[in-house]
C-alpha cells in the first residue's frame, strides 16, 4: 500500500511543492502513520516550475493518474479539496487527509484528517506542520517552498498575503541562504510570464479552475505577467479565438482569462463575449474596451476575482 500525496489538475508551483514539503514530512515522521508517502502531479510541470526544479537540481515529482492506484492506495490531497481539481476518477473512498488554503466545497462519505488555513499558500501551512513537529526542511526543499509562496502571494503583494507567509518567507529564506528575496521574486515573475514556447490554448489552460457558480460552469485561467501590455496588443486576438476553442472543449457556460502585471499590481480580463460581459459588468464595474476590462488592482483569483464574479450570478 501506497499513500500518493496529489495537488490538483494543472499544478502550480504550490501544488507541485506542497505536496513534496508534505511527503518529506510524513517520511521524517513515523506519528502521521502513512506508508510510503509519494509527492505526485496529475500534469507536467508549467514553465515557473520547470524553471525552479531546473535552478535547484531538483526531479519533478512522479506523474500519476487514477489508473495508477490499486485499490488498498491512500490519497492526501494539498493545495485543493473541490471534485473539479482532483485527480480524474479518483475514488474518494481513498481520500485520508487534506491540507488546503481554499474555501471548503466537500462531502465526502467518511470522516478524514483537514487541515485547512486562511493563509496565502499551502506551503506556509506544511511549514507551519513541519515546524509544530521539529522537522526543517533542508535548502533546496526550502527554496522551492519560498518560491511557491512568493508565486502564490504575488511576491507578498497579493490580497491572499498574510503576516504568517512573510513570516514563514523569512524563515525559509534563512534556511535556503537566499538574502535578496526581491530579487528572487522576480526571478520567478519572469519566469512565470515567459509564454513564448507555449501555444495560446497552453496559455489558456496554463493555470485555470473551474468553479461551479449557481449551476454554471465557469472557467478562470489567470496569466501572471511583467509584460502585461505586449501579451494584450500582440496575442489577444489569438488568445479569443482560443479561449473560443477551450469553452468548446472543456463545456463549460464562462471563460474568463485574467492577464495580471505583477510589478504594476493591475489585472485586465479578456473578454469572450456579451455573456462574459455582464457578467464581468456585474461583478467589476466598469465597461469592456474592445473585449478587455480593467478591473484595477485586483491580483488574487482566489479571493477579489472569483468571490466577484460567483456574487455576480446572484
């Protein structure tokens, strides 16, 4: 028997390195009782963190789907809880434990371990677990949980940003003898907005989530940019007829497609059509220049863009 620790469907780098921060743990410590955690990926590394694991000289985490676990498989899922982020037909009988930082959306059929925090990444949650049981990460492992909370912070920038992450960010930051973490940040910023080896149906599906708002399928995907400008003027006609392609695809009622500069703390969205609109209208104010709103300094999906936009289905 195996226990496969699993972040969702199109990892980012928190996903991918809360699983792996999670899995050392359990294999530092023989109290959680788990039997071989595994840190695992439904899908391939996205360009920030091929860009990380490549800096620190560290293998990508073993990629598995449904059909790779026996029956008698252990699951702990990290950096999610709702069914439209797990692992694709995964029994939900084999789901032990999560350890998330978003909004609970569960019912699950037995009682299992949660550990859930309103804190920025679920990074800063496994530090936090590591810590309360004497256990430090060494320093790749420690950059790379530094890294995913800055990515998930926007570099402490970010509405999600607690005094906890800059907190842990410090402490980390001494175990991986990173002194310039600014510095490192936008390492990470460049990285994450370097698209051009991807295909505009990459970017659109580069990292999204599905919600389910009112009974409606509504699909986000959130572009992280320095180049905010360029990415709009020079792809945003292919990008449209791309997201058209992705609606299709993956049925759902809404497409939205956030493109956010992260050094001039602004996000724009990347409006489809007239459904979009009014529901971007709704939730944001404002009125959709040739198919892009400017909805200002929002930069947290999880907590300014996806709470106004479910409001605005009511």
């Amino acid at each position: 028997m195996n226990t496969y620790i699993i972040g969702h469907l199109k990892p980012d780098t928190d996903a991918v390195v809360s699983a792996m921060a999670l899995a050392y743990l359990y294999n530092q410590k023989d109290c959680f009782g788990y039997s071989q955690p595994i840190a695992s990926i439904t899908d391939p590394l996205n360009p920030e963190t091929s860009f990380l694991f490549d800096k620190f000289g560290v293998a990508a985490p073993q990629l598995v789907s449904a059909k790779d676990l026996n029956t008698d498989d252990q699951v702990i899922l990290v950096d999610h809880n709702e069914i439209s982020q797990r692992l694709e037909n995964l029994n939900e009988d084999q789901i032990t434990e999560i350890v998330d930082h978003h909004k609970v959306n569960l019912n699950v059929s037995k009682p299992i371990f949660l550990t859930f925090k309103p804190w920025g990444s679920s990074c800063t949650i496994v530090y936090h677990l590591m810590k309360t049981n004497d256990v430090q990460p060494d320093k790749k492992l420690a950059s790379l949980m530094l890294a995913a909370i800055l990515s998930d912070t926007v570099g402490y920038k970010g509405a999600t940003t607690t005094d906890k992450d800059r907190e842990v960010g410090t402490e980390l930051a001494k175990i991986a003898k990173i002194d310039d973490v600014e510095s490192f940040a936008l390492e990470i910023f460049k990285a994450k907005s370097d698209v051009s080896k991807l295909t505009d149906e990459q970017i659109i599906k580069n990292d999204y989530k599905i919600f389910d708002f009112g009974g409606k399928k509504v699909f986000i995907d959130q572009l992280e940019t320095v180049e905010q400008d360029v990415v709009l003027s020079e792809k945003k006609e292919s990008l449209l007829i791309a997201m058209q392609q992705v609606k299709e695809s993956e049925e759902v009622d809404l497409l939205f497609v956030i493109v956010t500069d992260v050094l001039k703390v602004n996000s724009k969205l990347l409006i489809l059509s007239e459904k979009e609109a009014q529901i971007a209208k709704a939730a944001f104010g404002g009125q959709a220049e040739d198919q892009i709103l400017d909805i200002g300094p929002k930069m947290s999906r999880k907590k300014e863009i996806a709470p106004a936009i479910e409001k605005a289905f009511s």
